[in-house]
C-alpha cells in the first residue's frame, strides 16, 4: 500500500538559526541550566571552533541543553528525529534541524551533514538515535567511522551524567529534582587525527569514550533520589521477573518494584538501588538485570524459537508533522523480523515488514504522549509507523532482541562487530 500522503521534505538544505529566534535559545537554556547546575570539564575544546562534529549522548531533553551550553557562540545544527518535528516543523526547521528516520540507512542526512560543515556550523548528532533505556549506553552504528572520515573536520564528545536519573525514559511524566549533572566536553579528534586514523581506530575510540551508566554515577557521586514515585514506571524496562521468570507479571508504584505472579517485592532506594523486600537479592543494579534480560533474549535466538506471536495492532502513520491514524491490524516479530499488516480506514491493505538481518536496533516508546500505550516505532526512508499492540507482549524485550538477532546474523556471516557497534 501506498497512500498519497503529503511526506516530509528530506532533501531541504538545512538553515542557520533565524535571528528572531536567537534570543529565545539562551533563555531555554540557561533555565534548564539554573535548575540542575551541572558541573562541566572542558578537554582541549578552549579553542575549537566551528566546524566540526559533535557527538553527545542521549538520555534525557536536557541532554540539548548542556549542549548548547557548551557550544557558546558556535552555531550548530542538530539531528533530530522525525517524531521531534510534530506540529511545529517550520520552528525545527528555523532553529536548524534536520530531520532523520530513525534506524535507516540516509545517505541524504550524510550529504545535510555535509551541508552544515560547509556552512561552517556544528553539526550535532546523537549517535544512539534513541534515549537510554536504562541510563546505559545505547549500540553505536559501525558507518560512525566512515561519517568521520567523510566530514574532515575536528570530533569533539559531550558525555552527560545524572540525565536519566532525573528523567528515566521509562517514566518521562516528571523530574526526580537532581541538581549537579555532570558533563564531559570533549575534542575526541583533531582534523590531522580524523586524516591519519583509520575507520576502525576512530570508531575504537568513539565506543570508548561512550561508556556511560547513570546509575553507578548515582551511587558513587552519592546523589540522593527521595521522590516518593521514583520507581515508577521501572516495571517497563525490568519486565521479566529473575525469580519466577514470568515476562508479563512485573510492575511498579512508588518507590517498589514487584512480580505478581511471585509476590516476589523490591525497594527501589535513594541511591537508585534494588533492595528485595521480601527474600534474597538477585540485582541490585538496575542495568545488571536489564542485562540479564538481553541474554534471556539471546538464547532464545540461538535456540531459534524467538517469537513475539501474534499481537493484534492499532497503526498511525507519521509522513510528515502530524499523525493519520492508519488503522487496525497485526504484528509479528520473530527470528525474521517484523511483520505488519492490516486494513486502513478507506477499506484497503498495508503491510511494512523488516528484515531483523538489515535492522541493528529499533526505537520504542513507553506510554507515548501520556496517553496511547508502549509502541514500536518501525521507519522505512518514506514512513514511519506508530504500532500499538494489545495483550501480552514487552516492547523492551523486541528492543533487545531486535539487536541480538541482527548480532546473530552478522555472525552466521562471518562478521564479529566490535562490541559496543552494529
């Protein structure tokens, strides 16, 4: 199926911020800044100037705030996804945004890249294409090397800490009150650097510099987290239960964690720490069981019985600024990756299916705009669909194996991805 929907303009050159909108991104900022006081160190960046490349990681909307922070005086352009563009396209566009789907392979975002370089701006990018699920890094993709090489200008890295414990992903409905973030501005790479290394020392470097985990920066730095709902929403993230195994039991309230099917209860402390409240400790460390999780995922890939059934869908399209509701159907993800289809509002079919051996990772959604429901967010170059499923099924659990399963078949081919890079 192809409707004849009006689609966003991909091919648009990206443009340097409007003047009558440079007043209102300092006033943004420094909001943000006067709230969670972060505490910056600045590496060998005193005198760089634009162009050049700037890598950040992703964890929370904050994260652009830092970043322009950091940037001072040096005009920059951001990738932002196109969901980020909902209803106020002409703002994102005179800001300088330039629009991606997520998880596709764009050679026109490599030749908009190539565009700002030549403006002689900053060309900002977050490589992870999707906030940390659990404050941890996110899969890097391998063509980072090769985007590298391509723009020959200066690298720098923007490494936040502290974003996700106030703003977890899975739970995006109100702030945790963390004041003294942490950032690590960064020159990664000199432009003789970005000429002389090879794709795969760049690379190297890259995955390197973003290891990252919110939560062991929140014990060691001894931040205190004494919200009453801190825990809340956690259950979306930590999904299977390490005591009975039941994948469709968990849940959260307050500062708890709990299986109910077991019964089997934790304490999510102040110090963002898993204390079971009614037996012996499995994790204390949120990522530990988020880890835990994926080699659940993992084996049963290597098993080939990976399959998520089944599930029936409800289906928005997003061609351009705004969502059509595209209608009902079904969804399948299994060892060969997703399957979508089913009948538009006017009567007709559609279908989109992805081949789990071409998508390295999959973005997903937790209660997306407070009100729809967790939801798969499958891109072609063209579209973008919004998947709601019904009844028993993880969007995490997809997340996970969506990259496992692209892992495994790297693998069957011979190739053995660095860790850390799809």
């Amino acid at each position: 199926m192809k409707k004849d929907f009006k689609r966003f303009d991909m091919y648009i050159p990206p443009k340097k911020v409007k003047w009558f909108l440079k007043p209102l991104i300092p006033l943004i900022v420094n909001s943000g800044i006067k709230k969670h006081k972060p505490v910056i160190t600045y590496e060998n960046t005193k005198d760089l100037k634009a162009p050049f490349l700037l890598l950040c990681n992703h964890n929370a909307f904050f994260d652009f705030s830092v970043a322009e922070h950091v940037l001072g005086k040096n005009e920059a352009n951001y990738v932002v996804a196109i969901d980020g563009f909902l209803n106020r396209e002409w703002l994102l566009r005179d800001v300088g945004c330039i629009c991606k789907r997520k998880f596709t392979n764009d050679l026109v975002l490599v030749k908009q890249l190539k565009r700002v370089i030549n403006m002689g701006n900053v060309a900002v990018l977050y490589p992870e294409a999707r906030y940390s699920l659990c404050g941890t890094t996110a899969v890097l993709p391998a063509s980072l090397g090769k985007l590298v090489k391509f723009l020959k200008v200066p690298v720098a890295s923007l490494i936040c800490h502290g974003h996700h414990v106030n703003s977890p992903f899975w739970d995006t409905s109100h702030e945790r009150g963390v004041v003294g973030t942490e950032a690590t501005y960064k020159l990664l790479f000199t432009a003789d650097e970005v000429n002389s290394l090879s794709i795969e020392e760049i690379n190297s470097r890259i995955v390197n510099e973003f290891q990252y985990d919110d939560f062991k920066w929140q014990k060691d730095k001894g931040v205190i987290i004494n919200d009453p709902n801190r825990a809340k929403g956690l259950h979306r993230v930590l999904y299977k239960c390490p005591v009975c195994g039941e994948e469709h039991s968990m849940d959260s309230h307050n500062a708890v964690l709990e299986c109910t099917a077991c019964d089997a209860k934790w304490e999510m402390t102040e110090l963002g720490e898993l204390k079971r409240i009614n037996g012996e400790d499995q994790f204390t460390h949120i990522p530990d069981w988020y880890e835990w999780e994926r080699k659940c995922v993992a084996e049963e890939i290597e098993k080939g019985t990976y399959s998520s059934g089944e599930l029936e869908v409800s289906v928005d399209t997003l061609p351009k600024d705004k969502f059509i509701h595209l209608g009902k159907g079904t969804l399948i993800h299994d060892m060969e990756g997703f399957r979508v289809k089913g009948i538009d509002v006017e009567g007709d079919e559609f279908n989109m299916e992805i081949d789990a051996r071409t998508q390295y990772s999959v973005h997903i959604e937790y209660q997306y705009l407070f009100k729809h429901g967790d939801c798969i967010d499958l891109n072609t170059i063209n579209d973008t669909w919004y998947i709601y499923p019904t009844g028993k099924f993880n969007v995490t659990k997809m997340a996970l194996a969506t990259e496992e399963l692209y892992l495994k078949y790297q693998r069957d081919k011979g190739v053995n991805l660095p860790k850390g890079l799809a």
